[in-house]
C-alpha cells in the first residue's frame, strides 16, 4: 500500500544555542555561515531537494534573524540589480526557490518534543518530516529522500540512524533494531539503500547512560512521522533533563498498531554528517564543504597544504 507523499517539515530552531557560547550570545547558532550561507539554508535546500514544499520553523524571540533569511530586502535587491552584481541578486534570492517558510513561536521552550509539538495546528492530520538543524547532512547524503521514500512504502514513522560508539550514544537517542530485508519488505528500488541500512525499532531512550545503552545506532536529526505523535506529545511527561523529549513520544508510537499509524523504522546515515551546534563539527562541516567550493575550494587546500598540518 502506498502512502500518500510527505510535503510538511518541521525545523525546531528556538534553541538557545549555548554549546556555542560566546558565538551565538547575539546571533541564532543557525545563522552561523558555513562556507558562503547560514547553517539553516543547508537544511532547508535538504528538505525541498527531498521533496518537502511547506516548512514551519519553530523560532523564539530572540531568532529574527532566521526568519529574515528567508524574505525579501528590496533596498539591497534595488542596489544590487542597480551596480549589475547578478551572482549577489540571485544568492540573497535563493530562499525563492526553496519550500514556503512559516514559523511559529515557541514562547516557553519545554524541549525538544515541545517544540514539534508547536506544529500540531500547521501540519494537521499528515505524516510530516522534523529536521533538527544542528544536524548537517553532506548533500551527498540524501537521507531524508530515502527515509521518505520508505515511508511512502511502510507507513508509521521513520528516524535516521547513525552508528556510534557507546560512550558517542549517551549522547543521543539509543535504539533496539532489527534488521528489516529490502527485499521483503518491497524496499529493493530505492536509490541509494542497501541491505543493512533500513531497521525496524524496538525500543529507543533518550540519552542512556553508557551501562544502558542499547546498540550502536543512535537516532539523530531526521524524522519523519505519522501524525499519530501528536496526541501522544500533548499528554507526555518531562523525561531527561526535565524536558519533553521526542524520542520518548516516538518510543511509545513503536507500540502503536499499524492501523493507528503505529511502528517506526529506521535508516541508517551512510554520507557525512556534521553537528553544526558544536564549536568542532562546525570547523570539521567549514573544512569539508570549503575544500569541495568550486572557487573558494583549490586556495583553500593550497593554504591548508602550505600549514604542513
Ligand atoms: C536531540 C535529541 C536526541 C538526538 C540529538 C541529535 O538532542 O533529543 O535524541 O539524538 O538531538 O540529533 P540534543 O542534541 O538537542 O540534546
């Protein structure tokens, strides 16, 4: 059976960014340019090359600047267009070109499931896709098309995967998986999946401690869900930290029946990634992206060369 297409996306962006402090004390941390553009455009190209043409950012009252991004500036667009810098005009007119941006505010931030919980209204009964966007993905790496892709297929939810070490999983959701084969469940024409990389969850923990850690996968930065979350984010009770974590509302859908639009899959990360919300993913996501610019990329490894590093 075929589900239908996912065409909702939600970017929670009211956190406070403090594992970039001092950087981000004035500027949201997902304005942070990595090369040539703020770390948000990343995701927000991932989500419209994956299809997604409606992307609601949770924001705060301190994160203008993230929403700026995305309109339009007449008076530089006039300048612009006036001294004939066309490669300018076209770069500050990207964001045309991307889904439509909405944002609405999270006023008293609970956490994370909190935070896609503020989304309830705008996405309404559709299966909808979260990208957290501290999580960069290389664009190489397609994983939100795929987890799409085997979404469409499967139904319930799906969470991106991504092999850790123990110590690396305390970090991050921890999961129980079972292997789920491609062939069998009618996933072998999906571009860029292999078997190994698609996983049925059994059970996930927000942040274990190491003794309780329960695999080497641990899911990051790219869900997508049934609506079903919802009714189970709005009578959640804190978990870690005090706060309302989304990978407890996901761990209680793997219990959900089918019907309900209950079971989450996962799919495994294969390309790079880089956590842009800290201070060293950020410099590793600059140098990796800086080296492959068409004109900034051959100087740039000529000086790294020349630091005989
Ligand atoms: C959040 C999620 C966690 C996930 C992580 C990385 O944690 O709660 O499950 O593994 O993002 O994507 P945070 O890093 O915001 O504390």
């Amino acid at each position: 059976m075929a589900h239908s297409p996912v065409t909702h996306a939600v970017v929670p962006a009211a956190g406070r960014g403090t594992r970039f402090l001092p950087a981000t004390k004035a500027i949201p941390k997902e304005m942070l340019p990595v090369v040539d553009r703020p770390a948000i455009e990343y995701v927000a190209q991932e989500a419209t090359d994956a299809g997604i043409t409606d992307l609601l950012i949770i924001s705060s009252h301190s994160k203008h600047a993230v929403e700026d991004h995305f309109d339009a500036v007449p008076d530089l667009e006039d300048a612009l267009r006036t001294s004939g810098k066309t490669e300018l005009l076209d770069s500050i007119n990207r964001y045309r070109q991307l889904a439509r941006i909405h944002s609405v505010r999270q006023g008293h931030p609970q956490g994370l499931g909190h935070a896609v919980y503020q989304a309830r209204q705008h996405v309404g009964e559709r299966p909808f896709a979260v990208l957290l966007p501290d999580d960069l993905m290389h664009p190489e790496e397609p994983i939100l098309r795929k987890m799409l892709q085997v979404r469409e297929r499967l139904g319930g939810s799906v969470v991106a995967l991504l092999e850790v070490t123990p110590q690396q999983a305390t970090a991050y959701g921890s999961a129980d998986v079972s292997e789920v084969p491609l062939a069998k469940a009618g996933l072998s024409d999906i571009e860029g999946l292999a078997d190994g990389d698609v996983f049925r969850l059994n059970r996930v923990v927000e942040k274990p401690p190491i003794d309780e850690v329960l695999s080497e996968y641990a899911t990051v930065g790219r869900y997508v869900f049934d609506p079903a979350i919802f009714p189970i984010l709005e009578t959640l009770e804190p978990g870690r930290g005090g706060e309302i974590q989304l990978t407890d509302a996901f761990a209680k859908l793997i219990d959900v029946p089918v019907e309900e639009g209950g079971g989450v899959y996962g799919v495994v990360i294969r390309g790079r990634r880089f956590d842009t919300g800290d201070k060293l993913g950020y410099l590793q996501a600059l140098v990796s992206l800086g080296v492959e610019d068409p004109e900034l990329g051959p100087p740039l490894r000529q000086f790294i060369q020349q630091m005989g590093l």
